[in-house]
C-alpha cells in the first residue's frame, strides 16, 4: 500500500512490542463468543491458544479459526507499557486489578494516539495549546500508578477530549475541498458508496461495516470511531484522513492501491 506522509510524533512511540510484554491482551481482557471471537473467555484466564512460551499458536490463522477480532486489536503500546513501566517488570497478570489498569492504560495510550495527530495539524492551530495541555495529561497518565490508572474516569477523559478533537476536525476539513458531508454515527452497513463523495466528509462513529468504498475519494475524512469491519477499502485513498488507527485498518479489506495516512501500513 502507498502511504501520504504526515509528520514524526509520538505516535511512533505507540506501537505494541510483544517482546516486551507478557502477552497482556491473550489474558487480562475477556471476550465472548461472536463474529470476532470464536469462544467465551472470562477476564484473567488465559486463552487456550496461548502456548507456554507466551506466543499465540495459531497467530498465522486468526481470521480463519474464527479470531479476527485478535487480528483487528491494537493496544497502542499499552501492553509493554505496563510490564515495564507501571509495574517495573513484575508480570501484571499476577496483580489484583490488572484488567482495569490494562483497559486505562490502553484508553490513555489510544487518546494519545488521537492528541498527537491533531497537534500535527496546521489548520488546528488556533487550540494547539489546548491539544498541547490535554496531550501533556495523557503522557503523564502514561506513567501514572496502576491504582491511579484502575481509579481514573476514563469515559469522562475520552468525552473531554473529545469536544476537542471535533473542533480539531472542522478546522482541518473547514480548508479542505469537498461537499464535508456530516455522516456522524450514520448507520452505513454493507452500503454500496463507490459513487459517494465523502472527501472531508465526517464519518465519525459511523457504522461502515462491510461498506464498498472501493476507489472512494476520503482524504481528509474524519473517521474517529468508525466501524470499518469488513470495509472494502481496495483502492480508497485515505490520505491525510484524520484519525485513524491500525485496528480500523486491520479490521478493512485494503490491497496494494489503498493509500493510507504515514504510519498505518
């Protein structure tokens, strides 16, 4: 896939390093069974595909088992973050509350993801102190304790920030050419759009579930939230769209013409 080039931040710095954790999301979290897991497994059990040495042993044939939910996640560093930061190399699966911290850990690292990005925006200068400020917490939160990080409101962070990153996203998409069609939350389900202008278009929590966006125009479009499972994005050219993240990506059909944002390849 071709890529558009954004500029270096601290997303570099929020990538998932296996090696470096204790394969964190195979046991903290649960999942039930459904069209992305093929099994229940309740919260701090590990999952019977989870071999002895930590690695998942049927990784090349996740979608095909019936686990495509593991192939679309991304804890956005948060799993190596844990292991080596908050806990100092002490295994959390150990540790009383550890699936809270992990889901807090993850939150904050994924909102870091959504604040950097918006600071690299020129048109969102008129609340890059505000970005900057909110962005700052974020880190710090990174680095917080694991009581701090199981007692924090997380949905009130993400709210909060939220508002913010809206305005972000009418400033950017306010400068940039295209209808900027609103289609917030809009229920988009399996929808043929090949024929649909969403150049700047907000899509933001929009439901885009086995969505046709083949050859489709969305640069600069906004797809926080998105549900892109099962989109076909052959061909899409998703550059300068404004935040996305490799699990959105993950969980989409792309092939070798979808142009993608630097970073999410």
């Amino acid at each position: 896939m071709e890529r558009g080039s954004i500029e270096a931040d601290d997303r570099a710095l929020l990538h998932a390093d296996c090696a470096r954790c204790a394969a964190l999301c195979c046991v903290l979290p649960p999942f039930a069974a459904s069209a992305d897991f093929a099994i229940d497994k309740p919260a701090g059990r590990a999952c019977p595909n989870l071999a002895a040495d930590d690695r998942c042993g049927i990784h090349a044939q996740l979608a095909e088992r019936g686990f495509p939910g593991c192939v679309a996640f991304d804890c956005f560093g948060a799993g190596q973050q844990l292991v080596q930061v908050t806990y100092r190399g002490r295994d959390p699966r150990a540790e009383p509350g550890a699936a809270e911290v992990l889901d807090a850990m993850r939150q904050v690292s994924e909102l870091l993801w959504y604040l950097s990005e918006a600071l690299t925006r020129p048109a969102a200068a008129p609340v890059h102190p505000r970005l900057t400020a909110a962005r700052n917490r974020a880190r710090a939160l990174r680095d917080a304790g694991a009581a701090e990080l199981a007692a924090l409101d997380t949905g009130g962070l993400r709210r909060e920030a939220g508002v913010l990153l809206r305005e972000v996203s009418e400033l950017v998409r306010a400068e940039l050419p295209g209808p900027r069609r609103d289609r917030s939350g809009a229920d988009l389900l399996g929808r043929d759009l090949r024929r649909a202008d969403l150049r700047a278009a907000c899509l933001r929590g929009a439901y885009l579930i086995g969505a046709d966006l083949r050859g489709v125009d969305l640069r600069g479009a906004d797809l926080l939230g998105a549900d892109l499972r099962g989109a076909d994005l052959r061909g899409a050219d998703l550059r300068d769209a404004l935040f996305l993240t490799r699990p959105q990506v993950a969980a989409a059909r792309t092939d070798g013409a979808t142009v993608l944002p630097a970073g999410l390849g």
